[in-house]
C-alpha cells in the first residue's frame, strides 16, 4: 500500500513538473524566440485584416479535424480496448500536449496510450501508427502534387516528381497490404516472439484501411480550407489553386523536416515565406497565417491536452 501510494504521489509530481515545463517553453518560444506578439502588433487588427468570420471558421474547423482523428482513432482501438468519444477526444489532445517536446510529433503515442490500459498501451501505439501512416500518405501524394503544379519554373529537381509518385505509390501498397506483410513474416523468430503485441497488423483488411485513408484525406482538406481562411484574413491576396498549391508544399515540408514542435513553429514561417512570396509580397500577412494556424491547431489543444493529462488517473 506504501508503494502504491508513494508511486501515485510520483506520477502526480511528474505529471506538474512535465506540465509547468511545457508552459514555459511554449511561451518562451512564442515572445522571446519568434516574438510572435511584436508580428502581430504590425497588424491594425481592425483596418489591416478582413472578415472575423474566417477565424471563426477556422476555429470551427479545427474542433471538426480533431473530431475526425478521434474517430479515426476510437475506430482503430476499438477492436482491442472499446473507447467512448469523449475519452478519444481527450487521447487526441494528449498526444498534442506531449507533442511539444518530442520531434515528429513522435509524442502523440505516449498522449494517447496513457488513456488506455496497461496491456493495451502497445497496442495501441501501433494503431496509432496505423494512423499516422495513412496521414503520410495523403500528405505526401498532396505533395507530389503541389511540386507537380510549380514544376520546373520554380524547382530545379522536377525531373525526380516521377519517382516521388511511385514512391507514394509503393507506400500505398504497402499500406493496404499491412495484413499480407504481416502474415508473411510472422514466423520470423522475433516476430513471433512479439505476435501477442503487433498482431494488430492482421486485424484490417484492405477495405478498412482504405476508410481510415478516407479519414485523413478528408483530414487534409480541413488543413488546407484552415490554412486558406487565415490568408484571406490576413489579406494575402491569392486566387485559390495557386494558394492551395503553396499550402499543400508547406505542409509537405514540415512532414518531412525533422523538427520539435516547439521549433516547427520557426519552420512553419520559413516553408510558408519560400512558397508564398512566389506569388504574394505581403510578408507579414504570410507569417501570421502559418503562426496563427499553429496556435489554432496546436497551441489551444495542447493547452486542454494538459489538463486532460492531469486528470489521469495513475
């Protein structure tokens, strides 16, 4: 009983310390690293920017992506540890809070497993992964994409877009053909030694696969109406296609940049500059709508994913 409390006490001290060390580097980051309030003061937020209506959107939207993720996830779970909404919901915002101090948003497994039981948490990391992998995907083809799109009057490496394509299509391959892989290679030793934990990889069939893919992609074009409702309020004039060809590059290189969070929000700046100013001069405008859909997806639910991790119990 002594030790059951003691450890109780430790995680609950643990937890306090991880939380306090976020908040001060989150803003640390924001008003001393990226001085993101001195951007936002070069802006007359009643004369300089448009219709608030598309940061109420935008806001809106967000809670729908991370609605659709928790969907995804809860789906994906379910087979192995039944979830209700609400509890997937607060898996999600946990994986975002822990996501601030790891690279690659690799914290979003430890977010999330710590909402389920002890045997389940393995588990539960690979579905996760399951889901991420389906994600890539929709973000690299968008990419593949968007390069297409600039091609060789902006980039001197068009030439490699054939091969990004089979590389996406290989990676669909594989995607959808998780279950054959793992039959093939289940009686390696090691993997058969480990078959209780990563027999996920047998329990979704192409079909299933495919709707989680669905997911994502529909995932992928709330990003990009978010991105495009803050450029329009921002006044960054852009026709559309061009706008969501910059947005879908952006979104690529962040993907495959290995960065923190708390420096993608540095990367963000720099990826959005490279491809927006090829059609818009109004820096400013650029940078404070890759900022601000930073703090709309990732500062807000990281700030709820802290008190969601708090009320965990140990």
């Amino acid at each position: 009983m002594f030790q059951t409390t003691k450890y109780k006490q430790l995680i609950k001290v643990a937890k306090i310390v991880f939380l306090l060390l976020v908040s001060v580097f989150v803003i640390y980051k924001l008003f001393y690293a990226y001085k993101i309030n001195t951007l936002f003061k070069t802006f007359d937020l009643h004369k300089d920017v448009g219709n608030w209506n598309y940061v109420i959107l935008t806001c809106i939207f967000m809670l729908f992506n991370y609605g659709l993720e928790a969907v995804k996830w809860r789906w994906l779970i379910s087979r192995f540890e039944p979830k209700t909404f609400s509890t997937a919901i607060k898996a999600v915002f946990s994986g975002i809070t822990f996501n601030i101090i790891t690279p690659n948003q690799m914290g979003d497994f430890a977010g999330r497993v710590i909402h389920l039981d002890t045997m389940n948490k393995w588990r539960g990391s690979l579905v996760t992964a399951i889901g991420h992998f389906a994600q890539v995907i929709v973000t690299l083809f968008f990419g593949m994409c968007s390069f297409a799109y600039f091609g060789k009057a902006y980039f001197d490496f068009a030439y490699w877009l054939p091969l990004g394509f089979l590389f996406v299509l290989a990676l669909i391959f594989v995607y959808l053909r998780l279950n054959w892989i793992y039959q093939s290679i289940k009686q390696w030793l090691w993997v058969n030694k480990l078959e209780k934990y990563v027999n996920v990889f047998e329990s979704f069939n192409e079909w299933q696969l495919l709707y989680i893919l669905g997911l994502s992609f529909i995932r992928y074009l709330v990003y990009l109406m978010q991105y495009y409702f803050l450029l329009q309020f921002f006044k960054v004039e852009i026709s559309f296609i061009p706008a969501a060809a910059c947005i879908i590059g952006t979104f690529c290189v962040q993907s495959v940049v290995p960065s923190f969070l708390l420096l993608e929000i540095g990367l963000r700046g720099a990826s959005a500059l490279a491809f927006f100013t090829l059609f818009s001069s109004n820096q400013e405008g650029i940078l404070l709508a890759a900022y601000s859909l930073w703090i709309v997806n990732m500062l807000l639910p990281s700030i709820l994913g802290m008190y969601f991790i708090f009320k965990v119990k140990s």
